[in-house]
C-alpha cells in the first residue's frame, strides 16, 4: 500500500520520529528508548545503516541550525536527507 516492504517502512518511519527528537535535543539513549529500540546501540547501527551517519554525529551537523530562532532550516535538511 506504501510501496514498501511493512520492515522497511517502520525502519523509516522510526528514523523519522528519532530525527525530530534529535534536532529537539533530545539524548541519543532516550530517543531510542522513544522510538522502539531497547538498546542504545541497537539504535545507533540501525540510524547510520539508514541515514548514513551514527546519530550523534547526524546531531552535531545540525546544531548551527539548532541555535537559530526558527528551526525550520534544520527541519528543511532533515527532509532533504529523507529523514521527515
């Protein structure tokens, strides 16, 4: 129905939320815990096979976005990357 295979789709569907979190300065061992994974390292490989980067390291790149008033600029590159 959404064109992808059901394991597929959650996988990115996870992503998605942890991507918000993340730029909502969320921990990166909460944000796992919120979106599924009981494990913070189970989340970390699965984030960097989707994203392509460890999700700390997706987070730094993003953080001269973060301190900008709107977070519309962060959110944008976000869904550049597929992650919204």
């Amino acid at each position: 129905m959404v064109g992808q295979p059901p394991m597929q789709y959650l996988a990115l569907w996870r992503m998605q939320l942890a991507s918000r979190l993340l730029i909502d300065g969320g921990p990166v061992a909460a944000v796992a815990g919120a979106v599924g994974y009981e494990s913070e390292a189970a989340f970390s490989r699965a984030f960097k096979k989707l994203v392509g980067q460890a999700p700390a390291t997706w987070r730094r790149g993003n953080d001269s976005k973060l301190d900008m008033p709107s977070r519309s600029a962060a959110v944008a590159q976000a869904g550049r990357l597929g992650l919204l």
